[in-house]
C-alpha cells in the first residue's frame, strides 16, 4: 500500500531541533527494508529521516511502520 508523497524542499539549518510532536519518517532506497548493516549502524537501504508534521502522535507511525520509499518493488 503506497501514495505518492509531495514534492519536499530541504532547507539546511544549523542547530535545528525537531518539533517533538513531528514524526521523524525514514526515507529508504526501496521498499525492502533489509540492507548490509554500514558502518553507521544504519541499513544500507537507508537514505536520511524526514521531519513530518502530523496530526497523530509520532508513535501512532511508528506502529504503522511509515516511511517514504524512493523506488517500488516490481
């Protein structure tokens, strides 16, 4: 199940600090979750978070396991 997320402009701020009601949504490569673990500790799938304001509490997300994807699967 998928929708297509809007246009999203990144603006660079220095020191910024996330709203603590905004959904910290993470943005994959595909829709395959699964990577090599990097040196990070992250997925190699994992690109970078996204702030998303929402209406729900940002564990309500969080359970429905929401993330942006940048490709479908076939």
């Amino acid at each position: 199940m998928f929708t297509k997320a809007p246009v999203i402009e990144f603006i660079p701020t220095e020191d910024y600090k996330p709203e603590p009601n905004e959904y910290s949504m993470p943005v994959y490569k595909t829709t395959v979750r699964a990577g090599t673990l990097s040196t990070t500790g992250h997925s190699t799938n994992f690109i970078i978070s996204i702030e998303t304001p929402t209406k729900k509490k940002p564990e309500y997300w969080i359970l429905k396991g929401a993330a942006f994807a940048c490709a479908l699967n076939d």
